[in-house]
C-alpha cells in the first residue's frame, strides 16, 4: 500500500490513527525534557511520508509574483547563515478529545500532548527570499505578491490527492524578527522523514499546521493560499455554526495559536494516597507572548496559587526578557497538599493578559479546533 515504507517510530507513542500516521506521548512523557526528544514529539500527518533519497538533486522552487524565479538546491540553504530557534509547535487539534466529551467534533482525537518544543536549526525564510530578490520587511512585492505559499511534496486525500500546503502573509515572511525557519535539523540533527526531511518550514507562534514539511516549493502569490487546509479546516467557528449551515469563507484560517496550558503529571483520573503532589505541566500562548501567570487551584477553580515557571531547570521564567526562549513554551510546577478527592484546574494568563476560558462549551466548535479550557485532572484520595 501508500503506507508500506513508514519509518520507524519509537514504541511509547500513544497512535490516534495509523494510516496516515498521527501519534502522541503519554503525558509524563511530554513534560520529561524542556526540548521534546524527537522521539516523543507528536506527529501529525495527513498522507504517507515521501520518501526523498536524492539529496543531490532534490530543489524547492520559488515562483510567482516574483521578477527572477530560481531553483534552490539544499547547498544553496546551507550556505545562508544558519539560526537555532527554539519554539513549540502545537497542532490546532490538540485537546480534541476533550471538546468532543461535551459535543461530538469530527477530526483526530488528541489528548494534551499533540504539541512539542524543539530547537528547529535552518536559514530564516526572509534569507531565502531575499535569494529572489525580495528584500526584508516586504509587505508586497511590485507586482502584488502579498503572501508567500508553501507546498509540500506528501498527497493527501483532502486535496484530492493533491499536495498539503499553506500560506503565511509576505510581511511575516520576509521579518527576521518573525523567524520563520526554513528549516533543515531539529534539536542539532537533520530532520527525520516523519517532520519533514530534507525541509520544512517553521512558523512560530501560529498552529502547527502551516509549518509545512516536506518542502517542495514556494509561490508568491495575490491572495492567502486557497488549499483545504487553509480554506476548509484549521478554522474557527462559533459554537451555533454546524454542518447543515456550516459557511468555510466566512472565517479567516487560524493563524496565531491562543493561550494554552495543561497538566501533564496527572492523568484525567488519578487515586493518588493523602499528602502532597507535585502538579506539572506547559504553557504556551501564540505570536511570542511569553506566559505571564499559572494559576492552580484544587478546589475546582474557586480559589487559586501560583506555580513556578520555568524554561531551563532552577532558573525562574521570566517573560518578554532576552534569557527566555520567545517561542517556547515553559514548565509550570507547583507541590500542593491533597486532604481530600478533589478536581485540579489550571490556567495560563499570557503577557496581553489573554486568559484561558473556563468551559470547553463557549469555545466548542464543529472541527474541534483550539480547545484551550481550563484543563481539569479528578484525583481521589485512596489508599
Ligand atoms: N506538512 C505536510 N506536508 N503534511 C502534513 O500533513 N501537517 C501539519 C504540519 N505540516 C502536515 C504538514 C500539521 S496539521 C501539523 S500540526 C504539523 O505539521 C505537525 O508537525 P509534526 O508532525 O512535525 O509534529
Ligand atoms: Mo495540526
């Protein structure tokens, strides 16, 4: 079949569908290192993976709107200054199981794990098309290029077994401070087949799913991208719109992934013994606001502490500061005394003080897109 060479993949992940291939760790797994090993990281696919075993001659092509259209060999990325960038990619998907408990949403269950923090090595996209002539800080090119398409080399069955691709706005793409990756290695070793070999394209900040693998090309085209992945799914929609009224163009394809947080040393139920626990667990909010505030509380979020933030152990997090890694998420921890069963909740608050909203019900949408409620652990003090 399509799916007879899949590589091989590290027996802990917890498989949400087989073909094509989409897997998650187990929650204490996902929070035991700061950089996700890349055999923990989540792995979310529509199609089988390609197979690129000539790297001599495997190109991405830049066309479009554009005066000097070029192939560009992997040499020719190699070449432009190379940028270790860490940041957190998180499938728009993650916690769909969850939002599906309250109201049935079609796609991939996931629990809290489809998101990963990785150190993403490669050249800055705005490198690569100043390679075309496209100088930094473009927001439109002269003959009206305005958002620069990536597709991929992988077919899936939504595009008709056409390509997955995507698009980010020329502004984004061409700002170094946005740093966008072309990227060739994840955490010091090149890409794996399963995220993306030989390319792929980084975007931090914005839903996993416009960093598109497996680069094949980039356009420079008029308007955002018109794939299905753009304009027919990664959208958000209210919780009135079903599939009988359902409108697709009525809403922008989500971009920036909002503020997130979820505990991961505890399971949905627990039966833990009197005393204390050790509560952990990520935060992460979209566009680089760092996380300003966890808030826990063991009372079914009538009264609340603090947890301690954390990107690298022992140093204490601080947003916005030039020591903390912009696009990564941190660890939160707090140790709190259980007298009795109780329902644990936490909550993340970002640096433009968005908040997390409290029911999975206000947010609820067809796709199950986004679930970022207050995430809740039962335990229940046995013996
Ligand atoms: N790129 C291609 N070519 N094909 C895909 O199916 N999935 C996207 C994105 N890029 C996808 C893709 C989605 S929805 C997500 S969340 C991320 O890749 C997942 O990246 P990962 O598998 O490296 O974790
Ligand atoms: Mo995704």
């Amino acid at each position: 079949s399509e799916y007879s060479q899949e590589p091989p993949r590290h027996p802990c992940l917890k498989i949400n569908s087989k073909e094509p291939f989409n897997a998650e760790p187990p929650r204490p797994a996902l929070i035991s290192s700061y950089v996700t090993p890349v055999d923990f990281f989540y792995k979310r696919n529509h199609g089988p993976i390609p197979i690129v075993d000539d790297m001599e001659r495997y190109s991405i092509s830049i066309t479009g709107l554009i005066d000097n259209p070029k192939q560009l060999f992997m040499k020719d990325i190699w070449n432009l200054p190379k940028y270790n960038v860490a940041a957190t990619l998180q499938c728009a998907g993650n916690r769909r199981t969850a939002m599906s408990k309250t109201r049935t949403v079609k796609g991939v269950g996931w629990d809290v794990a489809a998101i990963g923090n990785a150190v993403w090595g490669g050249a800055k996209l705005a490198d690569v098309l100043e390679l075309v002539g496209i100088p930094k800080l473009t927001s439109v090119t002269p003959s009206g290029g305005k958002h620069v398409e990536f597709v991929s080399i992988d077919k899936c069955k939504e595009e008709n077994g056409g390509s997955y691709k995507a698009s980010i706005p020329l502004s984004q793409a061409t700002n170094p401070v946005a740093d966008v990756l072309v990227a060739y290695e994840m955490n010091g070793e090149p890409l794996n087949r399963d995220h993306g070999y030989p390319l792929r394209v980084v975007v931090p900040g914005v839903i996993g799913a416009r960093s598109v693998k497996w680069l094949d090309s980039i356009t420079i085209i008029t308007e955002e991208c018109q794939g299905f992945f753009m304009q027919r799914d990664y959208k958000m929609f209210p919780p009135s719109v079903n599939w009988e009224n359902i409108n697709w163009s009525s809403r922008r394809p989500q971009m920036d992934f909002p503020v997130q947080c979820a505990i991961c040393s505890l399971e949905d139920v627990n039966i833990v013994n009197p005393g204390k626990i050790t509560i952990k667990g990520y935060a992460v909010s979209g566009g680089g606001r760092g996380i300003e505030r966890v808030d826990l509380s063991i009372d079914g979020g009538k009264t609340w502490v603090e947890a301690t933030r954390y990107q690298k152990a022992g140093v204490p997090y601080i947003a916005d500061d030039m020591s903390s890694d912009k696009w990564a998420w941190v660890f939160f921890e707090a140790n709190v005394d259980i007298p009795k069963s109780a329902e644990i909740v936490a909550k993340a608050v970002d640096i433009a003080a968005n908040v997390q909203p409290e029911n999975v019900e206000s947010i609820w949408n067809l796709r199950g897109i986004l679930n970022t409620s207050w995430h809740r652990v039962e335990v229940r003090v046995g013996r």
